[in-house]
C-alpha cells in the first residue's frame, strides 16, 4: 500500500535529487491460547529527516482482527509537526490451545527528505 502523510508535502513536492529511501521492518507473533492483544509499533525515519510518502507490503496478516492502523508517526516542534515515520498496528488473535497462532508480518519502504529541503517547502503551505 503506497500512502502519502496527509496535509504535508509529499514527494512530488522536491527534486527527485532530494529523495532518499529508508526501510524498516515488523513481526507482531502471539502464541497459540495466548488470547487476543494489539500490537503496534512507531517505525522511525533516520534522524534529521522527514517522511513524505511511504510503501507498506504485507507479508503475513493470519488470525488478526479488524484492519490494520497504519499512518504517518508524527512528532511535534513548537507549533509544527512534522512526520518523523509511520506507526504500524494490529490486533493478533490467535486460536486456542492446540490451535493456530497468530502474526502480522511486513516492511515498509519510506521516502524521506532531509530537514533542511522539508522546512522551506513545508512551510509554504498548503499542500
């Protein structure tokens, strides 16, 4: 799934120069009679840069309930924010004793500009 940060810049916004990649990975597991328990996880940019579109793939979404929270982790500076990464979640249910585990499993792929080319776009507004 492919998602831009609502109401900020996205990549369309800078010279393709400008963008860089950052990758990270999830892997929620619950054990078999476990019960039911939300799992989720902030995936951070590296820091001193800012996200502004980003790619999820799902590798394993078994015994989950409900769909999964994904959106832009956003951090705040004075009386900006700004999206430092994306938070990934998901309610794991697995079955009981004897019985199925569960897991959410994927990475994400994030396009991220630096501070100092996010600032004077992000500041022009509106996007």
């Amino acid at each position: 799934m492919s998602d831009k940060v609502p109401g900020f810049p996205d990549k369309s916004h800078f010279d393709q120069s400008k963008l860089h990649e950052a990758t990270a990975s999830w892997d929620f597991h619950r054990d078999p009679g476990a019960g039911g328990k939300n799992y989720g996880e902030d995936l951070k940019a590296p820091d001193g840069t800012v996200v502004v579109d980003f790619n999820t793939h799902i590798d394993s979404d078994h015994n989950t309930k409900g769909g999964a929270d994904i959106h832009a982790y956003i951090e705040d500076n004075g009386m900006y924010r700004i999206p430092r990464g994306v938070h990934v979640g998901h309610r794991l249910t697995p079955g009981s004793i004897g019985g199925p585990g569960a897991s959410y499993k994927g990475n994400i792929t994030m396009t991220v500009v630096s501070d100092s080319d996010w600032w004077p776009v992000a500041t022009k507004g509106p996007h």
